[in-house]
C-alpha cells in the first residue's frame, strides 16, 4: 500500500461508526430498526400505530432501545 492510499483512509478511521462496537454487538437489522426508531422521532413520525413494524426488522423492544441508547451517546 503506498501512502497516499494510506492517507486516504485516514478519514475513515476516525469515522465513529469504526470507532464504536456497535457494529460487532448487534445484527445490521437491528441497527437498522434503531436508526429508524430514531429517525421517526426526529420527524414526529407516530410509531403507535404502527406497532407491527418491529417484527419487519425482527427485532425486539429491548434490542432496538439499546441500539437507540448506544447510537445516542455516539452521536
């Protein structure tokens, strides 16, 4: 690898997704269900009614919640 490629991946290293386990903790669904949870409360988006879509990401209330936790306190 020459450096200039080297110094190309130096922005990705400090990406915080690489520098969080988050990846290596949950399944890319269940992220995916966390990072969706989060975005509908961000647009006041009512996930009431909407209570089925947990099992699209075939996930579970206490697995998304951590996901929303850790991706909080990362960003």
């Amino acid at each position: 690898m020459t450096v200039c490629c080297c110094a190309q991946l130096i922005p990705f290293a400090e990406d915080p997704w690489l520098r969080s386990s988050l990846w290596l903790q949950f399944k890319p669904h269940h992220i995916a269900a966390g990072a969706a949870y989060l975005v509908a409360k961000i647009f006041n988006f009512d996930l009431v009614t909407h209570h089925g879509m947990w099992q699209e990401f075939q996930t579970t209330p206490s697995i998304w919640q951590d996901v929303v936790k850790q991706l909080t306190e990362l960003f």
